[in-house]
C-alpha cells in the first residue's frame, strides 16, 4: 500500500504502466508476426520482402515515437526550469524585502538606543 502512496508521488506508478504497455505491445508485435509467417499462403521471397517492409514500417513508427517521447520530455524539462526559476527569483525578491525589513528595524532599534543614551546623559 506504501509503495502505491509513494509511486503516486514520484511518478514510478506511471513509469510502470507505461514499461508494461510497451512490452505488451512487443509481445502482440512478435506474436502477430510468428502467426502471420504460420498462416502465409506466399512464397519464401514474397514472405521476406514483406518482413523487411514491415520492419521498415516499425522501425519508422519506434524512431517517430521516441521523437515524440523526447520532444515531451524536453517541453516538460524545459517547463520545470521555468518554474523553478520563476520559484527561485520570487524567494530571491522575498529574502531581499525581509533583509530590507530587518536591516530597517535594526536602524530603528539603533537610532532608539543613541536617543536613550543621549537622554540618559542629559538628565545626569
């Protein structure tokens, strides 16, 4: 139950659907072809030349794919640092004003105390 909590969190659930989707679909893949060379009614040569086009045409289809997979990943990447940037440059502002803050109330708290003194030595 814990590692379905955590997987939720980090993604690895998706991953996981994902990887054993993939290799479903290799295994129909392969399948489909073993009882498509079973079942042919066509000859050695026609049977290869329609192996090596079909081959052609996955090797296609996986090379489109990985392209789209990794043309996402690198929007998602990119997306991520904008966030974070903005996150990062928004805390940067923030820490700056509270530093401004204190810095003035540290002034105010000093030119408080010279004036206390100033005080003091004038009733004495």
């Amino acid at each position: 139950m814990f590692s379905e909590i955590i997987g939720a969190f980090t993604g690895q659930n998706k991953r996981d659907r994902h990887k054993l989707a993939g290799e479903t679909f290799l295994l129909g893949l392969v399948g489909g072809a073993v009882t498509a060379l079973l079942l042919a009614p066509k000859t050695g040569k026609e049977t290869r030349r329609i192996i090596a086009d079909k081959t052609q045409d996955a090797a296609g289809q996986v090379k489109d794919a990985t392209v789209h997979a990794a043309g996402k990943v690198g929007n998602t990447v990119q997306n991520t640092a904008a966030t974070v940037s903005k996150k990062v440059k928004r805390f940067h502002r923030g820490a700056k004003a509270y530093e401004r803050e204190a810095r003035d109330a540290a002034r105010k708290l000093r030119h408080g105390a010279r004036r206390a003194e100033r005080e003091e030595a004038d009733l004495d």
